[in-house]
C-alpha cells in the first residue's frame, strides 16, 4: 500500500540556470534531504510561477537572477531576453522569494533597493558552497514559524489600545491596577514589555528605577512611556529613570504599529540570547527561564508536567564515522522529528550538544513517557542518507520526570537526567522510568 504523504517535511523552488541545475542537482538535493528537504528544479518562467501559484504548503521559492540572462520569455517574440522587471511583474503576490545574485549584481544599489521591494524573503550573494546554501534555507524554513508570545503588562487604563488586534500580533496585554505593586505582578508574570501612562509614572516615578535595579530582571525587557501628549519635561525624565523609549501618541493604528515593532525587536534580542542558532530551539538559557514560567503556572493552576532529557544513541560514534557536518545534520532532523509532537504551551530545547529537553504542560509522568516514546520512535523512522549509497537510522534514550512530585525545575532536570542514564546502561534506545503494566 502506497502513501501519498510526501517524504520530506519541505519543499524549495528553484528557478535557474539549466546548466547550473545540472552541475549541481544530485549534491543539491543530497544536502537537502538530509535537512529533510526537497528541491523542486526550474528552467522556464512560466513553469515556476505556475508551481508558485499551485503551491499552498511551507515553502521556499528561490530563483537565481543570473538565469534570466540566459532565459526567454514566453511572450510571441521567442528572441526576446527576459528582463529583471518583466520576472517581478510576473511573480504571484501573496509570496516572498529568496534572491540568489553574483558579487556584481549585489554592487548594485538600486538592483538592491528593487530586490527588496518585492516582496523578498532574502538574498544571497553568489558563489555559494551547495552545503552553506542548502543549510540557510533550512534556517529559513526554522525562521518561518511563528513568533513567540510577547505579553505587555499595563498598569492603569492605556488608551487607544485594542487588546484584539494586538493578540492578532502575538502581544498580550494584562491590565494591572496600581503602580504600587507593579514591581510584584512583574516579578510573577517575566513580561517582555512594561507600558506605563504618563500619569501613572508622575503619580509614581520610582516605578521605573526599582524595575530596572532588580538584578534577576530579564536584560531584554523594555519600559515603554505612554503620554497623554509630548511632554519633553516629563519624557526626559523618565528615560534619565530608566524607561527605554517614548510611544509617540496617536491613533490606535500608530499605537499597535509602534507596539509591534517593539516586540519584534524583543523577539530578535530573546532569539539571540535564549534560542540555538543551529536549530531554532530554546538554549540552555532560554529554557531555564521558560521552565521556570511553567513550574510557576503549574504551582498557581495546580497542573502537572512531565520533563523529558534526552541523548542522541552513540553519537560520538555519527561524528567519527561520518563527520561533524553529518552530526549537526542528525541533531537538526531530530529538532524537526520532535516539535510535531509538541503542544501549544510544551517547550523544546536543545540543551547541549546532542542534548534535547522537552516539557510537557498539563501532563502526568506516564502520559508524558508515551510522549516521549513516541517521539523516539519517529526519530527511529528517519532514514539519513549518510553518503551516496548509505542509509542509516539512528535512535535516542531518554529519562522522563514529573511535577509536583518534583518541585522545581532543577529538580525535575536531575531526575530526568538520572533516568536518562538508567535507559544508557538499559542498553539504549528507551525511554525510562517505563511505566507500569
């Protein structure tokens, strides 16, 4: 019996060169499928805008603008040269396309400026390694997922503010009574944003100073000043406190913009300090902070959760038979095997090295083993294409602990981990403790 699921999880569009496309096309699509990828190949326009058009999955749509020297159009003048204006007026809106371009072509301020206006995901200069080029597109296809949650706590009344529409862009806004106790609900919530109307700042400015004092205070959190009007008194003032920025005042259009730049910029600096950059995935730092959020939440709504820690099989053995690079791949596919397994509020890290911790939210230690037994076995599934001609699966152990019989999250990685190297000496490939038959 046949499947019409696809092999691999993503796809890319390439519109190029004939000839590149078969110097390149076997080493291509090799690194490809490693990163659990496919590559689908153009020559002709109106094929790739065609496939463009048809496509409705998680995709990238690259094209090399070098190709368009050497491609003719489709029009009744089959002499006539493809031009770059002809290529974007063709392109279908609703997309975003990766731009590949030589040394020359990037010189080019105004070929730039172009590029950019329409509607363009990225660009990439040219020559380019097919392993650096394969390995940018898989970053893109981690970037494409969407951003975290970026909650704003509000003390007072903060006009012109549509809490829908800034949900709409990952922003939550928690109304908070009094200035007074702010510095509580902060230290309860670990808000990424702190907005503050002008009057309750002059109702209350050492608000500011004993935010930014706390020294366990997230380094990425801003305080954002929101005035009735501009007072340049009284903004002075609050950013010689502390405050990070003024909101200019106006319509709720200006306000939900400003707003949003901010939190993109806050979800930017949180990737760079608390995400892996291989993988996309929590780090180390970015967990412990998480980890600690849900243990609260699940101490304040009585909820269990199951900690997972788990270890690529004999990975040490991958890096000398195959190579570093190929143990990076392994580490990448086994990020993409487990995040569909993943919730709403789970968390997924790559805690070091081959390394993984997965929590579980609303979840008990045997249906948290389950869990994690199932991602075990769509890891095993995985076939890797080692080199040409050689196809492996690869396998990883795991411990599995849970809240409230552990208290805190140190706690719960301990015994994970202590579990993690009972499935080790088990023989590997299992997850531990195995619950009860």
């Amino acid at each position: 019996m046949t499947s019409d699921a696809p092999l691999y999880r993503n796809q890319v569009l390439l519109l190029s060169q004939s000839f590149f496309i078969k110097d390149n096309r076997a080493e291509l699509l090799l690194h490809a499928h490693k990163y659990d990828f496919d590559i689908r190949f153009f020559d002709e326009v109106s094929r790739f805008v065609a496939a463009v058009e048809a496509e409705r999955g998680n995709s990238l749509f690259v094209i090399d603008l070098d190709a368009l020297h050497n491609m003719q159009s489709d029009m009744q003048d089959s002499r006539k040269t493809l031009m770059l204006g002809e290529l974007l007026q063709r392109l279908p809106d609703g997309r975003d396309y990766v731009y590949l371009q030589s040394a020359r072509q990037g010189s080019r301020f105004l070929l730039q400026q172009r590029l950019v206006d329409s509607h363009c995901l990225a660009y990439a200069e040219k020559p380019i390694p097919n392993e650096v080029l394969v390995e940018r597109l898989f970053n893109l296809f981690v970037q494409s997922k969407r951003g975290d949650l970026v909650r704003v706590v509000c003390p007072g009344q903060a006009p012109g503010l549509d809490s829908a529409a800034l949900a709409a862009r990952r922003i939550e806004l928690v109304p908070h009574a009094e200035a007074q106790t702010l510095h509580l609900r902060v230290k309860e919530l670990q808000p990424d944003l702190v907005l503050l109307t002008d009057i309750e700042f002059v109702r209350n400015e050492a608000v500011v100073r004993i935010l930014k004092k706390n020294m366990d205070a997230d380094p990425v959190r801003e305080i954002l000043l929101l005035p009735g009007r501009l007072d340049p008194v009284l903004a002075g003032r609050a950013l010689a406190g502390g405050a990070d920025a003024i909101l200019l005042p106006g319509e709720p259009a200006l306000l939900l913009a400003q707003l949003a730049g901010r939190a993109d910029k806050i979800r930017v600096n949180k990737d760079l300090i608390g995400k892996d950059r291989a993988t996309g995935l929590l780090n180390k730092v970015g967990l412990q902070k998480k980890a600690q959020e849900l243990v609260r939440e699940a101490a304040r709504d009585g909820c269990p959760l199951a900690f997972g820690v788990l270890d690529i099989d004999r990975f040490k053995t991958i890096n000398d038979t195959w190579g570093h690079h190929f143990g990076d791949i392994v580490i990448k596919r086994l990020s993409l095997a487990l995040a569909p397994h993943l919730g709403e509020r789970d968390l997924l890290s790559r805690f070091g090295g081959e390394e993984f911790v997965v929590v579980f939210w609303d979840c008990g230690l045997e249906e948290g083993w389950r869990r994690l037994d199932g991602m075990r076995q769509a890891f095993g599934a995985i076939v890797f294409a080692a080199a040409p001609g050689v196809v492996r699966r690869f396998s990883f152990s795991g411990g599995i602990a849970a809240y409230s019989e552990c208290r805190s999250g140190n706690e719960l990685f301990l015994q994970a981990d202590a579990m993690l190297y009972e499935a080790k000496l088990a023989g590997r490939n299992r997850i531990c403790p195995a619950p009860l038959a």
